[in-house]
C-alpha cells in the first residue's frame, strides 16, 4: 500500500449457517455506510452471488469477479465494478467461485490469497467489507485471514448459539495461526420479532455470553428487506422509511460510535 493511504477497516461477515441474513446485512450495512459519506467496497466471496445480485450488478457485467483475482489471474482494482450507490462499489462473484477451493489448494499462500490481493492496493475506501459463503472452507479462511475483524449476523432462533460457539472456536484457530490482528467486530441480531418470545429469549442469551460485543441495534423482521433483493436493490434504496432500512442506518451509526473509541494507533 503506498505510503500516506489510510488503510480501509476490513471487515469478514461470516456465519457458518446459511439463511441469517449475513448477505442482506452485508449489502444493507454497506449501503448505510455508503450514505454516510463512507467510501466502501463489498467484495463478494460466496458463490451464489447474491451481494452482487441484490446491488443489481447483471451476470454480464461481472467479465473479472474474485474469482479471478484468488486465482492471480486479475488485479483486485479491475474487478472493481460501480453499483450506482454513490460511496459504494462491488467486487462481484460468479458461479466460478464454487470450484475456486480446489483450485486454490495446490497454490502458493492458498490462505493469503486474497490478504495479498488487498496488500497490492484496494483503493481509497474506509472500509472494505467481505460476505463470506455460509460454510467454514478456504473461501471463508481467506476472508478471515485478510480481515481486521469478523462481523457475526446471527438469526434470532434456537440454535444460535451453538452455531455461534463454532464460529468463535474458528477465528480464534485463525488468530493463533494465521491472523493474530483478528478480532470480533460484533454481533448483530437479525430476523427479531418482538412479538416472539423466542427472539426476546435468544437476545438475552447471546448478550449474557457475548456481552457489548452484541450491537444494541438488532434487525427487524420485516417484508420490505426480504422484497428488495429481487429488484437488485438494498432496502435502503428500495424502501427507506421502513423498519428495516432504519435499523440498518442505526447499526451502522452504532458500528462508527464504536470505531471512534478505537485508539488512534489501532485506527492508523
């Protein structure tokens, strides 16, 4: 990285369980960032697509994807693609990516792959936000490896926390071996229902294990940011008065309140 560029916060949305909401909050989340006068990439590491999907990046717009850029075969900045959302770009994936982990086995720094990527120069942005597949493979481990820290949605349903203990168990193998910068960004609580007594019961659980790293804003179930992906948009563009897009423009009010309490040295 050149001398004198603030280096981006580099953020890894990881759960393990599929279904909790983990794209939606990456896209949502970025999004608010976005409006708040914060530069943010989104790269997309999950083979399905769906960031790039619900940022409306069409299928042929996505000629270099990070695909190509773990395997060595693209620069980072020329995966680079617009969204249209002033502040916020994608680095989009393709269905390229599913065999991307075999493909990374039998390479040098198959781990650091995309650590290095970013080393090379992602561009001006304050923060650079990473979606993870909903599994623990290689993909996720490059994700973790080249992250600051590890941003955790977690679904407000029964086995949340069992879910949530393997996920801790692996970034903290990552940090004793791989990354040992790595740290919990936070927890979010997604798909609440107030009117559940079984949202209220997980909320009080993960807070009395995780803490304050559990972020005081949770996000609603609301039908508004499940219709938005399918017009390839972020809620907050498709609906901004909802309850949804204001939950996610206070948890990233509460995310920046939390970066200011970070000591100069650990924010240079």
């Amino acid at each position: 990285m050149a001398e004198g560029v603030k280096k981006p916060r580099i953020l890894a949305l990881s759960n393990q369980k599929g279904g909790v909401g983990k794209t939606t909050t990456a896209i949502n989340l970025a999004t608010a960032l976005a409006a708040v006068g914060m530069r943010v990439l989104l790269i997309d590491m999950d083979p399905q697509g769906n960031a790039s999907t619900g940022l409306g990046i069409d299928r042929a717009d996505r000629d270099i994807s990070i695909y190509d850029v773990l395997l060595g075969e693209a620069e980072l900045l020329a995966a680079v693609v617009p969204t249209g959302i002033p502040n916020l770009d994608v680095v989009p994936s393709t269905i390229d990516l599913s065999g991307a982990e075999l493909e990374l086995v039998d390479l040098d720094r198959r781990s650091h792959r995309l650590k290095d990527a970013l080393d090379r120069g992602p561009g001006e942005y304050d923060y650079i936000m990473i979606d993870c597949p909903p599994s623990l493979n290689l993909l996720s481990l490059n994700a973790m490896v080249a992250a600051d820290a590890v941003l955790v949605p977690l679904q407000c349903e029964f086995f949340a926390l069992e879910g949530l203990s393997l996920l801790m168990k692996t970034i903290d193998r990552v940090k004793q071996t791989l990354n040992p910068g790595l740290e919990i960004q936070g927890v979010v609580l997604t798909m609440y229902d107030r009117r559940n007594s079984l949202s209220e019961q997980v909320a009080r659980d993960v807070r009395a294990h995780m803490g304050d790293k559990v972020y005081e804003t949770s996000i609603p179930r609301n039908v508004r940011i499940s219709e938005a992906p399918s017009y390839g948009k972020p809620v907050l563009i498709y609906d901004y008065r909802c309850p949804g897009s204001e939950a996610y423009m206070r948890l990233a009010s509460e995310l920046l309140r939390q970066e200011r309490k970070r000591s100069p040295a650990e924010a240079a």
